[in-house]
C-alpha cells in the first residue's frame, strides 16, 4: 500500500469520477485506474463501485477512507514539519483584507512583498472582503489570516485578534454644514446625527458596526445615503456637500485640501480599529505562522493630526 494510491483513492471518492480526479492529479486517467485496482488487490476488497454513472465507495471504501485521509494527513504534516525545521517553506497562505485597511499607515504589500523575498517558494492568495465574511471564513478554515476592522464586540469564539490600528472617528463635512454652527467647541454628539444624511462604510465593516451601535445606543436607527468601501471616497462624498461622512481621524492639513471641516464624536466616543485575526489554535501551516509573526511585529506610522 502507498501514499499514493491513498491519494488517488480519496480523489476519486471526492470527485465521483475517474477523469475529473485524474485531471485534478494531473495524471492520465488509465494510471489513476490501474493504481486503485492494485490497492484493491492489496486489500482483497473492492473499494469502489462503478456500476452507476457517478463513482462510490463500496461499505468497505467507507470504512477505509476516514484511515487514508488521516494517513495523508499525517504524512502532510510530517513533510510540513520538515520544511519548518530546515526553514524551506512551502505551500499556500490564504489572507483575508478588510476594504480601506491597506493605507500608508499600515503596508500590507510591504509586508507581503518581503515574505515573498523571502520565502519565493510559497504561494500567497490575497482577498478583500467585509470584517462579517472573514471572520467566518476564519473559523471555517477558508482564511489563515485576515486583516478586520473591530466593532467595539469580540470577534467572537475561537478567534485571537490583535489591534494594529486604533484611531478616533469624526465627523467629516463641507464648509457649509449645519452642523458646524449647531454643536459645541469639543465636537458633536452622536445623536446629532439623527435624520441627517449619513455616509459611511458598507455592513459588515468595522466602521458601520462602531457607526450602527452608536446610534442605536442613542435610541435611532442612522439613515445611510452613500455607501463605499474607501474611507477616502466617503470623504470626496462629504466634502460634495452629500451628507455626513463617519470617518476616521483626517489630519487637518488634508482636511483642509479636501475642502473638509472634522469634527471629533464626544458622546460616545468611537474608534476605528483595524486588527489582525487568526483561529486561536493558529494557522495549521508553517508558512501562515511565519506570515503572522510578520504581521504581529508590522510597525504602523500614525498619521500626524497637525
């Protein structure tokens, strides 16, 4: 019995079919037949039934494919494990990017591209999606890493996060609005946001459930009109007279060269906050783990609020 009959064998269970699994193995189909009648000889049970259209393990496949997954499985780990030690990683990271999160603040392409250097030998697949979906996709084994933005709740069971961004929200509007006349020096209440025209970031981003749970702590539901996944377009919107755009921290100085006035929440006070999430078992291969320790020591440049 070998590796990888067990492997051709699993396959072909998983994919019904010989030619679709010999196309996945990138083998040619006769081969990948020839292998698992010669497992079947070793065994003396036939493993497969192919009297239908689609292929199916007998009552004895059954009983011997949760042991040949569980054999690959350990003969993974044992090549991953080797390649940790003498430092030759190889294989696939999987991480996940919240809309808005790569700015000058915090260079994940910095990041990755020196990983990359580094370890030229690992593949490095990169997504953006909503904080919602990848925290999912985290516990479901779909992401290693991912890069989310906090609601202000935990990120939920079997998640460790780390804050790598943690900067106040403001209230971003054009020289004109209202709002500058209507509140006080040290900035405006959150429910001075009642019935006024709202932009902000999709559901499902850090920044709308800090936004969501404010207002609904202050007893009213926020009437969103735009909606965009970049904290710079929310402000362009703002500063078009569109509406009120919740945003983090601008400096003053680029506020004033988006024609932006910022006013500072003071009741409650929000923040965004941009994290690193992983499963809190970690990353199951080498290469996720190395990536991570990179991305838990990144240095964040804060912007100067001048």
């Amino acid at each position: 019995m070998e590796l990888r009959q067990l492997r051709y064998f699993v396959t072909v269970v998983e994919e019904a079919n010989f030619t679709r699994a010999a196309a996945r193995l990138h083998l040619a189909q006769p081969g990948v037949s020839a292998q698992i009648r010669q497992l079947e000889r070793e065994l003396g049970q036939q493993l497969l039934d192919r009297s239908g259209r689609a292929v199916t393990p007998t009552e004895v496949g059954e009983a011997v494919l949760p042991y040949a997954r569980a054999a690959l499985a350990a003969a993974d780990g044992a090549r991953r494990a080797v390649e940790e030690f003498t430092g030759l990683l190889r294989g696939q990271v999987t991480i996940g990017l919240v809309s808005g999160a790569a700015t000058e603040e915090l260079s994940v392409a910095a990041v990755l591209a020196d990983f990359h250097d580094a370890h030229p030998g690992v593949d490095i697949a990169l997504t953006e999606d909503t904080s919602e979906r990848m925290l999912a996709a985290l516990v479901e084994g779909a992401l290693d890493i991912a890069v989310i933005g906090l609601t202000g709740q935990p990120p939920g069971p079997g998640i460790t996060h780390q804050v790598l961004i943690d900067v106040p929200l403001v209230a971003a509007v054009g020289p004109d609005d209202p709002l500058l006349t209507s509140t006080g020096p040290d900035g405006v209440p959150v429910t001075a946001l009642r019935d006024r025209a709202l932009i902000s970031l999709p559901r499902g981003t850090g920044l709308r459930g800090v936004l969501d749970g404010a207002c609904a702590e202050a007893g009213f539901r926020p009437r969103i009109a735009f909606e965009a996944a970049a904290p710079a377009l929310l402000a362009q919107l703002a500063a078009r007279g569109l509406g009120v755009a919740v945003v983090p921290e601008i400096p003053a100085p680029e506020a004033a060269h988006l024609g932006l006035r910022t006013l500072p929440f003071t009741d409650p006070l929000m923040r965004g906050r941009i994290a690193l999430a992983w499963r809190a078992d970690g990353p199951a291969g080498p290469a996720a783990r190395s990536l991570l320790l990179r991305l838990r020591h990144v240095r964040v440049a804060y912007p100067s609020s001048g």
